[in-house]
C-alpha cells in the first residue's frame, strides 16, 4: 500500500469521461486525481508509476473498481461452500474487475443460512473485498422461486429475521423479500431500522404493492424484470414502481440472457443513475459448462446459459462476469459512462459505501484498467495490483 501513480488514461468515474488523466493512490487510498504531466511532481524512485497506455494501449480506460451486490460464486466453487470457496470465487472475479462484492446465499434452511451468513462474517473481518451478505431467500414467492428450493421457502417473520441478522453479526447488507408474503412490511420497516437494505423481489405484486414496499423502506430490486410480473402496459408491476421511486436501486443482468439489449437501454433510461448491473453468477462462471449444483438443485450449464435441470429449465443464475456486462450495456447503446456507473457509484450508494465506486480523493483505491475495448488488463483494490483477466502485471 505505498504511493502509486496510474497515467495518462481516460479516467471514467461518476459518469464524467476525462481524458489524459492521472490518479495518485496513497495509504490504500485515492489521494489526488488530475490531467497532463502534473502527476510528476513528488514522485521519487519509491513511487510505483503505472503508464496506462503501456499497459493497456492507446485510448485506455481508467475507472472504479466494479462493486457487485449479487452473485452466487463463480470458478466452479458456490459461495454456499464456505470460506474457501467463497476466496476462490472472489478471485475469479476480481481479475474481471469486481473489486468489492456482496456474498449472496440462495434459499436454505434458517440453520444452515445462519451458518453460511456467519462464515461471511468471518470473512469479511479478514478479507476487505468482502462487503457482507445478500440473503436471496428464504423469504420469497413460490410462483416466482426461479432457481429457489420452494419447499424451503418462508414468511419473514421476526423470528427469523431476528437470527439471521445475529449470526451475520452486522455483516447482512441486503434481503430480498417478496412483499406479498405475511409478515412483509414490518420485516421491511425492522430490515431498514437495522441498517440493513430491504430488496423486492421473486415476487407476484403488482405495481401498488411494490410501491408500497419501496415507500416501506425497500431500497432495491432484485434482478429486475427476472422472477416478477413484466412491464405490461395495463398492469406495470415491480419495474415500473421501482422507475418511479427515486431512492430505489434497479439490479440488471446484462448476460444477453436474461433481459434482450432493448429492456436494458430502457431500463437505463427510465432510472438514469439507479442501475446497478450485477452478475447474479453461479458457479460455472470461469469455468466449463457442466453439471452444478445451486441451492441444493441441479444445474445444467450448456453453452454458458444456466438452467435447473429437469421438467422447468428456468433460468439459474449466470455466468456472467462484470466486465462482459459492461461490454453488452456499451453495444446495447448505453454510453460508456452511464454503464460504468451502474457497475460502481450505483451498486455502492445502493448499500451505503460512499468510500467505494469513484476514484475521488478520499476514496479506497480501487481501479480498472481496460483497454479501448473494454478488455480488463489491471486491477487495484486498495492499491494492491493484480493482473486483470485479459492483462498482465502493471
């Protein structure tokens, strides 16, 4: 963590494009950011100076470390698998740029949830990349359980609620809940008044009570359009009350998959600044197509698509990376700056971390360094550098 110097990039933060850019990061932290060859002054044979163009070629790109809120593993490994799993997922992806991410657990047991929100916990005192948990389930709608297992899912009551947030001992971040299930509201309002980020969705409601659930205190929603009723033009739902509500945050998964390119450039238009692109990624992201298991039930990955085996073939997660995310949204339509936004100011402003997703003084420093093409060739977290997924030392 001494003082480095990345050069002569175009730096993409907070949606502002700047070119011939520089940024000095000091103690793990942004310390300035400036243009031209004001970057030399101070420097000395200890500081490390990073020439972006050498390393990623004319027109590199410079911009905040990705902050993912909703992913289920990736490398062949499920976060579900402990800590060791969880540090082999993360690995995967920080070198496609993730710097920072929630750990998400899909449905279980409230035993084996408590267990698995408290090896996050324990996680995340050691290994700062790790930003706490993300409880998909168990509190969800069975007619929209998508890769869930429906026999374990339940209402959101006190109880329950009350031993999850202990065993995550101040680590669960975010839980999403279908607002139709007894009990949804008070576990809302209680959720936001334990500083945690309630999140809509895998639910039927319609537009009115999701509204409802969002004016509650629900601060996301989960994979949106995936799991819910769609945007008719009579009966909007989920996405429509989550576009209207401007404290609320819209996860995408831009996989090509799992929404067409056109519903990603309008859902960029209807909540400019609110999208946070997650990956949603399982296991098979990083690695071969195969047989997985999620949650319990069998995957199959064929060609890079995930789907439940068996009669349903819903859709099971992706495996997506967010670096290929950033690349669809861009050939999608959506301006560079918008889609780097959503991959880092969003996703931390949607939890609270206004120290993460900018490269601003004061800020962790947390970069990506891509190419004119939008290949990830150098990642720092907290200054620390590593090779990117298409890269190599800087």
């Amino acid at each position: 963590m001494g003082v480095s110097i990345i050069h002569s990039a175009r730096l993409v933060s907070g949606t502002v494009s700047t070119r011939d850019a520089w940024v000095r990061f000091d103690g793990g932290r942004v310390a300035a950011v400036g243009t031209g060859d004001a970057w030399r002054a101070g420097t000395d044979a200890t500081t490390d100076v990073v020439d972006a163009t050498a390393v990623a070629g004319a027109g590199a790109i410079l911009t905040p470390g990705f902050v993912d809120l909703h992913g289920h593993g990736g490398a062949g490994v499920a976060y579900d698998d402990g800590a060791d799993a969880i540090r082999t997922a993360r690995a995967l992806h920080r070198r496609h740029g993730t710097t920072r991410a929630l750990i998400s657990l899909v449905t279980a047991s409230i035993d084996d949830l408590a267990a698995r929100a408290g090896t996050i916990a324990d996680v995340a005192a050691t290994d700062p990349d790790v930003l706490g948990s993300h409880l998909e389930g168990p509190f969800l709608d069975p007619a929209h359980k998508g890769a869930h297992d429906a026999r374990l899912l339940i209402d959101p009551s006190p109880d329950a609620l009350a031993r999850l947030l202990e065993a995550g001992r101040g680590t669960v971040r975010q839980v999403t809940i279908a607002p139709e299930r007894p009990g949804a509201m008070a576990a809302i309002a209680a959720l936001r008044d334990a500083g945690v980020v309630p999140a809509v969705g895998h639910t039927s409601a319609d537009v009115d009570l999701a509204r409802a659930a969002f004016e509650a205190g629900a601060g996301i929603l989960t994979h949106a359009f995936n799991a819910m009723p769609g945007l008719h033009h009579r009966a909007p739902g989920p996405v429509a009350a989550a576009a209207a509500s401007p404290g609320v945050t819209l996860e995408l998964i831009a996989d090509g998959v799992h929404l067409h390119p056109d519903v990603v450039r309008l859902a960029f238009a209807a909540a400019p600044g609110r999208i946070a692109l997650v990956t949603d990624a399982m296991a098979a992201a990083g690695a071969p197509d195969g047989r997985y298991v999620l949650g319990g039930l069998e995957v199959d990955v064929e060609g890079g698509v995930a789907r439940l085996a068996g009669g349903t073939r819903a859709i099971a997660g992706s495996t997506l990376t967010q670096d290929a995310a950033l690349r669809r949204c861009v050939e999608a339509g959506v301006p560079l700056g918008e889609a780097v936004h959503a991959l880092t100011s969003a996703p931390a402003q949607a939890i609270g971390r206004t120290d993460l997703g900018a490269l601003a003084p004061g800020a962790y420093a947390d970069a990506v360094l891509l190419t004119a093409d939008l290949a990830v060739r150098h990642v720092w977290t907290a200054g620390v550098g590593t090779p990117g997924a298409d890269g190599h030392a800087a």
